[in-house]
C-alpha cells in the first residue's frame, strides 16, 4: 500500500529500510523522501515504521524510541 503517494513510497519500501539499517524517521525521509513534499503521510509513515521496527528488529534493547516519542 502506498504511504507516501507524493513520493511513491510503500509500506513495502519502509519495512525494507528498517530490516537495512534504517533506525530513525529522519533517515527514512532523507532515504526514501518520505514526507518530504506535502507531509501529510507523516503520521502514518511513523507508525508503519514503528510497526516495522517492532516486527522486523525484535531483538532492539527496550527504551528505543523513534523521534517523534512512538516506543520502537
């Protein structure tokens, strides 16, 4: 499913960056270009990488937190 229809990025593509190395939102907007135009996929671009991080990197030491405050 797309997420960031103004840039053409997937839930597809974020899950494959996290299982890559990416770790922060900010990476995956310099990466990817994620809300980087309009912004309105940001929320919904966080959650499915924190849904990602939480499925794709279970073994994260607890207390790692995205940027925006959503426990990993």
């Amino acid at each position: 499913m797309y997420v960031c229809i103004c840039n053409s990025v997937t839930d597809h593509a974020i899950r494959r960056a996290v299982r890559q190395g990416t770790l922060s939102f900010e990476q995956l907007r310099f990466e990817l270009g994620v809300s980087r135009s309009c912004g309105r996929c940001e929320e919904h671009a966080r959650s499915v990488m924190a849904e990602a991080m939480s499925n794709e990197l279970p073994g994260l030491p607890a207390g790692v937190v995205l940027p925006d405050g959503l426990p990993a």
